[in-house]
C-alpha cells in the first residue's frame, strides 16, 4: 500500500507542506501573525506559557517543528525570552529542514522585524513550493488517534471503527499512537494484557497511575469529563475510557512514549502501537502527537467538533447519526451506520483506511477546507509534579 | 421494537440505540445484532443511556464492555435508567455539578 508525501532530508515523509512562522511566545505572536499573513502557505502558532514555559513546552515546540508535514520553519522571538529562537531554531535545524530565526529587539522593533521576515519566509515559500510529492510505502506513515465530544456512540461505533481501521494500519506496516492517559484509567487491564512485554506493562500502569494522581488531588475539585459526555449518557471515567480504548485496536503495544520535562520520546520506524504519555485535551493531545512525529490524527466524536489542528491534517469521525446528519460540513466520516444497523465495524474501518491514503496523498480533510489551524500546547507544572512525587 | 445493545456477554447494562420510552418493551440486541431478550423500561431512556437488564442491588458492580464501569449507589430495578444518579465510578468522582444538572 502506498501514498504519495514529501520526502524531509532527515528521511522522515510529510503528508503536507507546511511553511511555519512559530512565535516562541505569545509577546512575539502579532509580529509572527503579520509576517505570515501576507506570505503565501505561511501561518503562524505560539504557545501561551509565557517567555519562561519550561523544558516540556520546549520540547513541544521542537518536535513540532521537526514534524514531517513542517517543510521550513521561521521562528520569532523578541530577544529577552528564557526561552529564545535561536536556541529552538538550532534544534530544530539539525532535522536539514530550512530553519532561520529573528529577533525582534536586536532588528530595532516591529516595522525592521517584519520587513526582514516576510524576507525569509518568501524565500523559504518559493523554495518549498518546488518540492514534488513521492511515492511511498505506508510504513512510512504515523497516525495519532484521538477522540473527544464523546457520547456512548463513540465507545460503540466512532472508536471501534477506528480501532478497526488501526489494525489495519498496523498489519500493513504502519505505526499509530493514543495520547491521553486520563481516558485509560479504568482500562489499565484491557491496556496491559496487550503490553509486548513486562516492561511495557509497567509502563503502562505508571502512566495511568501518575495521570490518576494529578487529576485527583484531595481538596481540588477538577473536571475530567465534559457535560456532553454526561448528557451523551457516559456515566463514569471508567465506561469513557473503556469506550475510548476501542480506537486503538487489538494489536500489540509496542511501546510508551515518554513525554515529561526530560524528553519528549519520537515513534521510532516500523510499524506497531505505541501509547504516549500525553493529554486528553484535544487540540494539545494532537500538538504531543504531532510532536512525536504523527503526521495525521483521526478525531472521534459523538456531540461534534468543529476544529482543526495546524501541523496535522485531522479526520473527523462520527458514531452518532444524528451529528453526522446535523453537521455534514464537518465530520468526514459517518461511523452512525453502525449504530443504525446499515454497515459493519470492519466496513467502516475500511472506509476510514482508504480516506487516510487520500489525505496523506494530499486531499484536503473538510477541517482544512475551513482553514482551520487550531494550536495550543500543553504543560505538567513541575511543582505540582514534584509534589505529587512524580518522577521519570 | 425498538433496540439498546449489549456490548458483551458479562454485562449487566445495554445501551439504548433509539430514544426508548417509559413502559416500553425493549429488545436487547448483541454487536452481532442477534436478539438476546426483551425488557420493559421503567423510564424513558435516551438515545445513547443505559438501562439495567437485571436487577443491580446498591454496592454491586455495574459492567459494561465485560469491564466494570462503577458500582450501583442505590438498588436499580431490571429496566431503570443507569446513569450518574445511580451509579459511582470507582476511580474518580465527577464534580458535584454533574449530579445537580441531571437530577
């Protein structure tokens, strides 16, 4: 099985070819914004942690510049950040990819940083545009699966469907990765008989018990589950992540990726399960995925989402025949056919394999027709980790 | 009739496929689709809720993909809605509000 990518020169292929302004922090976003906006393919993200976010976001912002589907990268800073451009920029450099960095103290404020950017980025924007897509094999490919806006359909059809359709991904050669260990717990057993080995297992049940830990805290009440998932019928953490769990298939877990201030840990080649130790907040949950290397995510909902992700092309797949017969414009994939009785779990997953060969090979998702770029990052606080006694 | 399924054959819930009213017999289908039993709903349940096939008495589990899902925090009768009103996880408590906006 093949699809037709961009080939990076650190061998890795994209499924997009994305010219990223990437402002280190919120202060240097407007300047970021405008020197995308008249450049053509450009958009710019930031991250909301402030000039001093910590090792994770770092790790975050690298990885997502490295990304496959990121074909050249200018960074803006404003030059008294703790965590600068240039320093990322280096990083990200060693992938070959074109990366440059500017300043915008040291080039004399905001009219001397725009001209010099939109400078770079035309370059770098006629320099991309000259590369062609290739074939290649599906191996090649790393699919993040995600799911939220949940209601019981997506533990019945959305998430199995999409579990059908990783199975086949992975018998085919290719890689798939979950990243949100809250929706786990409750579903340690099912996770760890499926562990490749005893230190897999371990991790696994680690991952899930330091998630537990950090949305437990005795005395702080936080919200896991979202009212939809409450109106949509899911009762408890344990039926939503039993539910969940169904988007990752059958096959073997391969491995947990780390994901902590230490290192934020990449799929590595070949084909197989890994879990990542992320989030389950959507857009941040794609942004780790996409960090670790995904190049596209499959989004399940039941209630319906209307969003995209920047760096990842995202299929939207509804189990609930109501929302796909409401929201047309925006789910992909109509998995309610299953509820209804019309198609079978394994027909549907299909359908779902033949979309990503389209997508990865360039057709548009609906998310991208809308010119959704969502981005946003996520970040454990360290104290409440040392706090805890969270340790890697 | 109207359908809910049962997503494995350990379960003591179904989830309802169409929006089932109160006082209505109900077939209880597998994933294979074939028909399992029939149960008289004691409410009306949504699109998408549970209901119990067999009697639950507080403090028991209550199972749902063969997996326990929380356990009944009061006795549910065959056909009562099983929802965050007579069910409590295990693991983690949702914040109060849930409970005030569905009673």
């Amino acid at each position: 099985m093949k699809f037709n990518g961009y080939e990076r020169p650190d061998g890795s292929v994209g499924v997009r070819n994305i010219l990223l302004v990437l402002a280190v922090a919120d202060c240097s976003e407007p300047v970021a914004r405008m020197i995308a906006e008249e450049i053509y393919g450009a958009f710019a993200i930031t991250q909301h942690y402030g000039c001093i976010p910590g090792q994770m976001v770092a790790n975050t912002l690298i990885g997502v510049g490295e990304n496959p589907n990121v074909a050249a990268v200018l960074l803006v800073g404003m030059g008294c950040e703790g965590m600068p451009a240039h320093a990322l920029g280096k990083t990200i450099k060693r992938s070959g990819k074109p990366v440059e960095w500017i300043s915008i103290q040291e080039l004399g404020g905001t009219h001397n940083a725009l001209t010099k950017g939109k400078q770079i980025l035309k370059g770098m924007s006629e320099k991309i545009s000259r590369l062609k897509r290739k074939e290649f094999d599906i191996s090649k490919l790393i699919i993040g699966v995600k799911c939220g806006g949940s209601d019981t359909t997506s533990g019945l059809a959305g998430n199995p469907a999409v579990g059908a359709f990783v199975d086949m991904l992975i018998d085919a050669g290719g890689a798939a990765i979950m990243s949100e260990p809250i929706e786990a717990v409750g579903a340690e057993e099912p996770l760890a008989k499926r562990a490749l080995n005893e230190e897999v297992k371990k991790q696994i049940y680690k991952m899930i018990g330091d998630e537990e830990k950090r949305w437990s805290v005795p005395g702080a009440q936080m919200e896991f589950m979202c009212k939809g998932n409450v109106d949509g019928g899911l009762t408890t953490i344990e039926e939503k992540s039993l539910g969940a769990i169904h988007k990752s298939g059958s096959r073997p877990i391969v491995g947990v990726l780390e994901n902590s201030d230490r290192l934020l840990e990449k799929v590595p080649e070949g084909a197989g399960f890994y879990l990542q130790d992320g989030t389950h907040m959507e857009p941040m949950a794609m942004s780790f995925m996409a960090a670790a290397g995904a190049q596209m995510v499959i989004f399940v909902t039941g209630c319906g989402g209307t969003f995209g992700h920047a760096i990842v092309p995202m299929i939207k797949v509804t189990g609930n025949p109501e929302t796909y017969s409401k929201m047309p414009g925006d789910m992909d994939i109509n998995a309610g056919t299953i509820i209804t009785g019309e198609e079978s779990i394994d027909s549907v997953g299909r359908r779902i394999f033949d979309e990503v060969i389209e997508v990865a090979s360039g057709k548009a998702t609906l998310g991208e027709t809308l010119g959704y770029h969502n981005f946003s990052v996520y970040r454990r606080d360290p104290r409440l980790e040392a706090l805890l006694k969270i340790s890697k | 009739m109207k359908r809910a399924i049962m997503m494995n054959s350990r379960d003591n819930v179904a989830t309802a496929l169409e929006n089932l009213d109160a006082g209505a017999l109900t077939s209880v289908i597998l994933p294979s689709q074939e028909v399992l039993k029939e149960v008289l709903t004691m409410q009306a349940i949504p699109f998408g809720h549970k209901l119990a096939i067999t009697g639950i008495k507080k403090g028991n589990k209550v199972i749902k993909y063969g997996e326990i899902i929380g356990n009944a925090s009061q006795n549910i009768a065959p056909g009562d809605n099983v929802h965050v009103h007579n069910v409590k996880s295990n693991r983690m408590q949702m914040p109060e509000i849930w409970y005030r906006e569905e009673g």
